[in-house]
C-alpha cells in the first residue's frame, strides 16, 4: 500500500489540529554557545530541528543496544552504551528515558510548548490470556522481543519513543526531530511494525497487535517535579490511545485529517470513543 498516496504535510482537516507545516509559533532559534535553552529555543528545536539532535540521530541509530535516549537515541545498553559513556552520555539521574546531556541542556526548566504532533499506539491483543498460558519467563520473552521491534522500528522513523508499559508502546513525531513528514513517518511506523510482527507474511503474526495513529497540537515538554518525564500530553494523545483499543489484531487505525486527502479504496469506520463526544472517522489499514 502506497502511504503517499493520503500521508502529506499538508494543513489536516481535523478541527483540533494545528496546520502540519506552518507551526503557529517557532520560537527562537538557539545560540550555539548557550548550554541550557530558554522555552522559547526548545519551541524552536520541536519545531524546526536542531542540528545537534539531527547529528545524534544519523550516529547514534547504528549504535547497539538499547534502552536509548528518548531525544537523541543514544544508546544507554551494549557495546554502544559502553562507548558513548566514555564521552559523557549516560542515562540522566533526573529522568532515565533522557541521556545526561538532553535532559540538562532541553530541559532544564522548561516547561512544555503546544506544537503540532502525530502520536502512535500498539497493543498486544490478548496479553491476559496469553499470560495464563505461558509460563513467566516465556511471557516476559515474548514481550521482549515486542518492544525490540517495536523500538527498532521506531528509531529508523525518527520517533520519540514515549513509553514501553506493560503490552503497550506509545511514541510521538514533532517536526524539528522526526522531519517535515513526520505525519507520513508515524503512518509509515506503524505499518512497518504490523509488517515486523508477522502480518502480511506466509507464515502469519507471531503477536496479535492492533495499532492507531492520531495528530494535532498536544503539548510536549517536561512533567513532574524531582523525578520529571519529556512527555506529550493533551486530547490528541489521549484520542490515540482510545483508537488504539478499538484497532482489531492486525488493523491500523489512522484518523481521518492526518493527511491530505485519502486514495480509493481504504475501509473507513466511525469511533465513538469514550470520553469523547463527537465521533471520529478513521482509515482502516491491513497488511
């Protein structure tokens, strides 16, 4: 299936999303000489990049093992965390899912900004049953090889890998870490990571997994007080969440607006989500 054919930047038709490719406000761009940026540069790295993230991004990926950094996919276990660790990149006291260096230098004091995001889910379908049948260590092994995949393929798509909870993974795309088609990369995502758990393949999913993408303006930055977390917070996250419990096992739910108009031929159905009053129609993907 050609994701091109729906998946633009160009501005959605969802009512609570702001325009993909013209943020509302961009902040100010960093000084190069400035260790921690103020909110208004870190609004400007969400929304237009920075070249140090994008730097960590092209190297860092190749290097084994995770878990990684969250901003800068350094790599905190294997080989690789052994290495950048003897240049100062360690996992930061302060919050575990960000390297030292992220989390002094984007977020020291920062609270957050509303920017334009698009958010992806994936849930394991029948965990519960699946853990009455299996012993402990088959199921923690199972759920290993889930969120390897899952984070794999994440980090080839420039996300930011926002939880690994139980059976679920969530992961945002803003445009100044995941590129101008940051909509079409978490669209991408998820179909790759139906493809890598065995859907559309001879042999069939080795996991059932159900998984929706969601986008608008949310807002992205730190929350908590001394153990703090980068996180993206709002409606537009927790209507993904919502979509994601209704995707079926091998279904990909992306909401209608994410992108430019849709090719022929894509299912669609309409959620009436919890929590929600208005109904959301969404585009039912299949491998």
């Amino acid at each position: 299936m050609h994701l091109e054919a729906f998946v633009s930047d160009q501005s959605p038709t969802v009512p609570d999303a702001a325009p993909a490719g013209s943020p509302k406000g961009v902040g100010v761009k960093p000084r190069w000489w400035h260790r921690h940026l103020s909110p208004e540069e870190v609004l400007y790295v969400l929304n237009e990049g920075h070249w140090a993230i994008r730097g960590s991004h092209r190297v860092f990926r190749h290097l084994p093992s995770p878990p990684r950094c969250k901003m800068c996919f350094t790599p905190f276990g294997g080989l690789g965390g052994r290495v950048v660790r003897l240049a100062g990149f360690k996992a930061s006291r302060k919050n575990p899912s960000l390297c030292s260096h992220c989390c002094e230098t984007m977020t020291e004091g920062l609270g957050g900004a509303e920017i334009d995001i698009a958010v992806l889910f994936a849930d394991v379908r029948g965990s519960t049953a699946l853990g009455e049948h299996t012993s402990p260590t088959e199921f923690t092994g199972l759920l290993n090889r889930f969120y390897k995949v899952a984070t794999d393929t994440l980090v080839r798509h420039d996300a930011v890998i926002d939880k690994l909870i139980g059976d679920e993974v969530m992961a945002f795309f803003v445009r100044g870490i995941s590129g101008p088609e940051y909509r079409q990369q978490a669209v991408e995502a998820g179909t790759e990571l139906l493809s890598a758990v065995g859907y559309g393949t001879p042999e069939g999913p080795w996991l059932n997994m159900g998984v929706a993408v969601n986008a608008g303006v949310a807002y992205v930055g730190n929350v908590g007080g001394a153990v703090t977390d980068f996180t993206a917070l709002g409606d537009t996250v927790n209507v993904a969440a919502r979509m994601q419990g209704e995707a079926s096992a091998g279904e990909l739910l992306v909401r209608e607006g994410v992108g430019s108009q849709p090719a022929g031929g894509i299912p669609r159905r309409t959620l009436n989500l919890r929590g929600h009053e208005e109904p959301i129609k969404a585009l039912v993907m299949s491998l």
